[in-house]
C-alpha cells in the first residue's frame, strides 16, 4: 500500500523556530533556538562547532517524503544579532501523487543584525509528483543571508525521467527579488530547448540576500568570487552569477546530476561566507556521516 493510501488526510505538519541572540557567559553572544512542532517534523539538538553565537541545526520529516495531500510548513523568526544554519539530513522527495497536490513552505524572517544560512540537500520530485514548495524570506535592514535549492527531476542516476505531473516552486526576497516557475512534465520546449533546460535534469539556485543595499565594493567581490570559481568548474558552460538588485547576489547551474553541482555550490558557499562574514566555512556534521 503506498504512503498516501494508507494516509488518505496527509500529513500535516507544521514547525515554528525562534532564534533568539542572548549573553553568553564569556562577554559573547549565544544563538539559542525555542521551537514547538505539529505533525512529521522535527528539528535535531542545536549544535555550536563554531561558535556558540552561531546555532546549527538540522531539520527532519520522520515519513521519509512528501506525497499527494501532504502540507508542511516551516516558520522560522530570528532575532536581532542571532546566527542561524538550517540543514537536513538527506533528500526532500516529493513522491507520485494519486491525485491531490503536496505543499511544502518556508516564511523566515530576519530581524536586524540576524544572519541565516538556509542549506538543504536537494530537492527529488518523481515522476508523477503534483507538488508546490514555497520559499520567502523577509529581511530587516543589516540582516543578511545565504541560501540554496537544487532541484532535480527524477532520478538521473537511475535514468528515471520526469514524464508526468508537474512542480511549482518560489523563492521570495519580498520587494527584493522573486523566482517562480511551474514545472509541467509535458513541456518539452522548457526542458529540451537550449533557451530552457537544454536536456538538463537538475537546477540548482544560490543566492546572498541582504535587507540593506550591498556597498559596490561587496556586490564586485561577491560576483567575482563566485565568477571565478564557476569558471574553473566542468560545469561553467551551464552556470552564471548575477546582481538583479542592490541587495541580492544570485548563482545558477544546470547539470545532470548533482553531485557536481553541490561541490561547486558548496565551494561558492565557502568563499562568499569568509568575504561577507569572514567566517570558515564549517560544513554541517551531518554532511559528513
């Protein structure tokens, strides 16, 4: 019996998290995380292998996947000052639906000063997905971000197409900058063209956001540091960076599989974090199990 026969409500679910920035005992600062759940998800113990101003953490969906009639939904608010790093432990599959469409979402909002770092591992949508996943982030000024989504259609490696159904996504900076696209199976001219996906199956979005306009100086470095390394990659025929507005930055990849896209993703991460924040880049723990 498949997941969403034997669920015929769905899953609802909904996670509220509330960074706060609070003294610490050394004259520092220290990111404490407040959360409460409803439903299949659930975010792990806070870590600090930086620093206890900035908070890891790592958010799950017990059911494994996100089929027709589920609605999930994320709330995160930080305070004024406070560092957050957002991961999960594997793959957000969006699975066949009998019917009903899923729906996933995201709202943070950054206060003043706050910092989130938004790295889910990818996004699967099989074949016969009817789903949508929201993504907004609302920043105050001097609050800053980096994020990224890499979607990919059907299983590449498995040589698994995505021949039915369709898939809506956004990702919002309100008033700042808006990507929204439906994705249908049938549209071969989006998938196929060399205007469009050009045969590709995973697109991948990384983005710097700020609630303050980016000096010239920064926006440059930012674009330069990601250009540079873009070139340098086996995948830069299919890659750019760009600045649609004064407060973000913004890189895209098409590739067929992604792995690749996640190491160059990553190493961009790297370099726009030590020149934003000067900060290493200490990848999530849970990358390396």
């Amino acid at each position: 019996m498949s997941t969403e026969a034997a669920h015929p409500a769905g899953w609802a679910g909904r996670l509220v998290l509330n960074y706060r920035s609070e003294p610490w005992h050394d004259g520092g600062r220290r990111t404490v995380l407040h959360s409460r759940h409803e439903g299949p998800l659930r975010v792990l113990a806070s870590l600090y292998p930086e620093a206890p101003s900035v908070c890891h953490n790592v958010l799950v969906h017990p059911p494994g996947g996100v089929v027709g009639g589920d609605s999930l939904h994320i709330e995160a608010e930080l305070g004024a000052g406070a560092h957050a790093l957002l991961t999960t432990p594997g793959a957000t599959r969006f699975y066949r639906s009998a019917g009903r469409p899923a729906l996933q979402s995201l709202n943070a909002r950054l206060g003043a000063g706050a910092r989130l770092e938004w790295l889910p591992l990818e996004t699967i949508v099989h074949s016969g997905a009817l789903a949508e996943n929201q993504m907004q982030f609302t920043l105050a000024a001097g609050a800053e971000m980096l994020g990224w989504d890499v979607l990919a259609l059907g299983l590449p490696a498995s040589a698994e197409d995505f021949e039915r159904g369709h898939y809506t996504q956004s990702i919002e900076l309100p008033g700042v900058w808006l990507e929204r696209a439906r994705l249908d199976a049938t549209d071969r001219a989006l998938f196929d063209s060399p205007l469009g996906w050009a045969g590709h199956k995973v697109l991948a979005t990384l983005w710097f956001g700020a609630g303050t306009a980016l000096t010239e100086a920064r926006r440059t470095a930012l674009l330069d540091a990601a250009r540079g390394l873009l070139d340098a990659s086996p995948l830069a025929a299919s890659a750019g960076a760009s600045s649609p507005h004064a407060e973000a930055v913004v890189v895209r990849v098409l590739a067929g599989r992604v792995e690749p896209v996640m190491t160059l993703l990553t190493q961009v991460r790297a370099a726009w974090r030590m020149l934003a924040w000067e900060l290493e880049p200490c990848a999530p723990r849970i990358w390396r199990c």
